[in-house]
C-alpha cells in the first residue's frame, strides 16, 4: 500500500485478508481526508484506534513518538510477564 510517511507512522496495524479486506488500527481516529487516502488504494476497509481521543496534526507531531515508543514497551512488557 502506498501511503505518505506521516500517515503511515499514525498506523499501528495493517491486516489483509484473503480477498483484499483491509483491518487499519491506527493510534488515534484518522481524519476523513487520510482515510480517503487510504481508500484511493483499497475499496474494503475497515478503520479502528487504539485510543478513541481525536488529537491535532500539531499534537501529533508533538507526542508521535513518545506515545509510539511508550506503547511498544508496553506491549513488550506484556510478552515478557
């Protein structure tokens, strides 16, 4: 899938399913222009975040990488228990 780098950073996870069915989980909601980004490649999707705040392209670029780093470790955290 072809998408910008800064929309790409906002995912967390994409699935695809045998017949091109896309699962995107983002961090937060996406806003509509970036989810018709992401509709111009694929027709199936189906959008889900992790946390339902809605948060600015300048809060985003405040905190992206402490909330993606924070979140990872957490998960990690959960593996190794």
């Amino acid at each position: 899938m072809d998408l910008s780098v800064n929309l790409r950073e906002k995912i967390y996870d994409i699935k695809e399913s045998q017949n091109n069915f896309l699962k995107i989980v983002s961090y937060f909601p996406l806003s509509d222009d970036e989810k018709q980004s992401i509709l111009k490649n694929s027709e199936s999707v189906e959008f889900h975040s992790i946390f339902s705040d809605n948060v600015s392209e300048e809060e985003w670029s405040k905190t992206k990488h402490q909330i993606i780093k924070r979140f990872q470790n957490e998960l990690f955290d959960i593996d190794s228990a």
